[in-house]
C-alpha cells in the first residue's frame, strides 16, 4: 500500500500515533508518503524533515508545495475551484501518485480528492471540536452517558 500523510493538524495533531504508523507500514514494506501545502520556501523542505525526524517519522517521500505566484498551472482541471488554487500543488502530488489511503485534516482537500481520485480512502483527524446542535446530547440520557 501506499500512504499518503499530511503534516499540520494531522501528523503534529498525534505525532507519536504517525511515528509509529510510519514506522510499522515501512516495517511491513509499505510506502509512506508525506505531502503537505506547506511551500517549498528556502530552508523549508529542510526545517520540516527536521521536525518529521524529531517526531520519529521516516518515509519514503516529502513533498512540499510551492509557493502560490510559482504554481504551475498546466495540468489544473478546468473545474478546480478558483479559491483553492493553494491547494493545486498537493492535489497534483497525489494524482501523480494516487494512494490508497490518506491522513489528511483539511476539508478541502478531502473534498478536491473526493472529487479528483474518489476511490482514494480518506480518513481525517477531528482537530478542533465540532459543536452539536443544541439539545442533542439529551438524547444520550439513560445510556450510560455522562457529564
Ligand atoms: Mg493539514
């Protein structure tokens, strides 16, 4: 298999979980990719190896992305939506090598892989918390659930 992780608020959201992720697919002899938005700014691609080491990861591939006025706009789908042109590089790098599965936080880039690779499994951290709506926990009455 191939694994396709991102970095912010995915790795750094559990980076002990992703260490020894990364060190049991590679163990097992399946590939590790790590793409990230993050863009490739002079002492970039170097800083962040630094903290992926520093964390315990170990991977087959770090892409970075560039910076948006370096984007190279050749191959974007003509339905790529205009706001998300940051997100170009990291859609690109996954379609070059699409995964089977990916780590990723980001909505949207779920949602531009759901629409670009949809046989590519997603599966995305909770990082921030997701309000409920009013009244829907008292449902949880009698079920053991508790303050
Ligand atoms: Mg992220």
């Amino acid at each position: 298999m191939t694994i396709q992780i991102d970095i912010d608020d995915t790795i750094t959201w559990a980076p002990a979980f992703f260490a020894w992720l990364s060190r049991a697919l590679k163990r097992d002899g399946h590939r590790v990719r790590i793409v990230t938005a993050r863009g490739r700014h002079l002492g970039e691609p170097e800083a962040t190896a630094a903290e992926l080491r520093k964390f315990g990861l170990v991977w087959d591939d770090l892409v970075l992305s560039e910076p948006v006025p370096e984007i190279d706009l050749a191959d974007l789908p003509e339905d790529f939506p205009e706001g998300l042109i940051h997100l170009w590089p990291k859609c690109r790098a996954t379609m070059a090598e699409p995964p089977d599965l990916v780590f990723d936080d980001s909505l949207e880039v779920n949602a531009l892989l759901a629409r670009y690779l949809p046989r590519v499994k997603i599966l995305r951290p909770m990082n921030t918390w997701v309000s409920a709506p009013e009244g829907s926990f008292g449902n949880m009455a009698g079920r053991g659930w508790s303050k």
